[in-house]
C-alpha cells in the first residue's frame, strides 16, 4: 500500500531564516507530486506540482520554491521566511488523474 | 462567483442522525468529485471518489453528483461523534497527466454524543 511521509511535523522559526520541508512517497512509482498550504479560513491553495523527477510547477508567485530531485521525493524551501509563510503545509500524490492522497502535514510558525 | 461554494458551518447534529453535506459549483467542466474528511491538525482523509453524475456508497456514506443543478452532497447515515471533522469537497476537469484539484473551503461537523 501506498504512503506519504513529511517532516517535521512542527516547525517554529524566525523570520528572515531559511526553510526546508521534505515529503516522501512509497509503495508508487511516478507519482504526481503536490505541494498546499492551508491558512485558516482560507481553505487549501495549491502551490506547486510536479509531474516527473526535476519537472516543476508553480501556481503562485512567492517567497517558496520546489525540487524533486528523486521520483518519490519533494522538497519545499525558503531562503527567507515571512511572517506571511505561516501556515499548515501539506504534501499530497496522485497517478494520473486520479484523486489525490495527502501527507499527515507540517505546521509552521514563523515569528 | 466561486468556483467551488461550501457553507463552512459549524454544523451541529446530535449522534445518529443523518448529515447532508452539500457543494455548489459553477465550472461545467468538472467531471470528477471528491469529498475529503480533515481532522483538526492533520491532513485530508480522502472519503469518496466519484465521475460525473449519480450516486455512490460506502458504509454509512453516500456521494452524490447532480452535473445539471452543479451540485454535489455527502450524506452520513447514524453519525457518531467520531465523525466530527471538517469536510471538503474537490473537484476537477479532464487533465492530461495530474489532476489540479478545486477545493470549497470546508464545512465543520460536529456530532455530539
């Protein structure tokens, strides 16, 4: 059966610091891979996807960026966090068109 | 207007009724319809899976696409207070390759005991 990792789980970090958060996939090969942040009351935006290794898009212009530099691995940064990047920050897969399956998230505080 | 409209609740029902869970639309493109369960603090539990119109069961739950009034419901029979989530629905259209997801922003249940 298939899985979804991300770590941490929590993260709290000033603002002006980097960012790294990781997801990993098992138990598929050639996931489409999916990065969301959900602030509350504003529902789940997508901020990027990616459908094959180093094949990366972006939905919205800021602060964060993507790799996926394995089949089954996708890693969100920053250079530099702003207050604005608080969030809950979710990972989710899908094969082909069907539906997607999210990671348990990483919750970010940024201060 | 919203692409994807849910009344974010709370919805509050006392244990073993029945739930009706509702989205409005107004993309006719979209063809396939999800409903997502998200306990507090974690992620989207994936509950229902259907394509294009008509009914689909699962348990105590029943999905529900009507494409011609754009409108789509989850109903929960015998609700327990481990229902209690919020409740989002997802949508999206024919995509070559991944599936880019429209998401109403929620609605909060609680079931209490």
């Amino acid at each position: 059966s298939q899985t979804i990792h991300q770590w941490p789980a929590t993260l709290v970090q000033p603002v002006g610091s980097p960012l790294s958060l990781e997801c990993t996939v098992e138990g598929t090969s050639n996931p489409n891979l999916y990065w969301y942040r959900q602030a509350a009351g504003r529902g789940l935006q997508l901020l990027f996807y990616s459908v094959g290794i180093g094949q990366i898009s972006s939905e919205v212009p800021q602060n964060l960026s993507a790799s996926r530099p394995q089949d089954r691995q996708f890693i969100l940064s920053s250079k530099k966090l702003l207050l604005s990047d608080s969030g809950f920050y979710l990972c989710a897969w899908s094969v082909q068109k069907q539906a997607q399956y999210f990671g348990p998230g990483t919750r970010l505080t940024v201060l | 207007q919203k692409e994807v409209e849910q009344d974010p609740g709370p919805l509050s029902v006392p244990e073993g009724a029945i739930v009706s869970l509702n989205c409005t639309y107004s993309n006719s493109a979209f063809q396939y319809f999800m409903w997502y369960r998200q306990y507090s603090r974690k992620g989207p539990e994936l509950l229902m899976y259907t394509y294009s119109s008509g009914n689909k069961e699962d348990g105590r739950f029943t999905a529900q696409v009507d494409k011609s009034s754009k409108y789509i419901s989850l109903f929960i029979r015998d609700s327990q207070p481990s229902d209690s989530a919020t409740y989002l629905c997802a949508m999206s259209g024919m995509n070559s390759g991944y599936s880019t997801l429209t998401f109403g922003k929620g609605t909060m249940l609680l079931v209490s005991p």
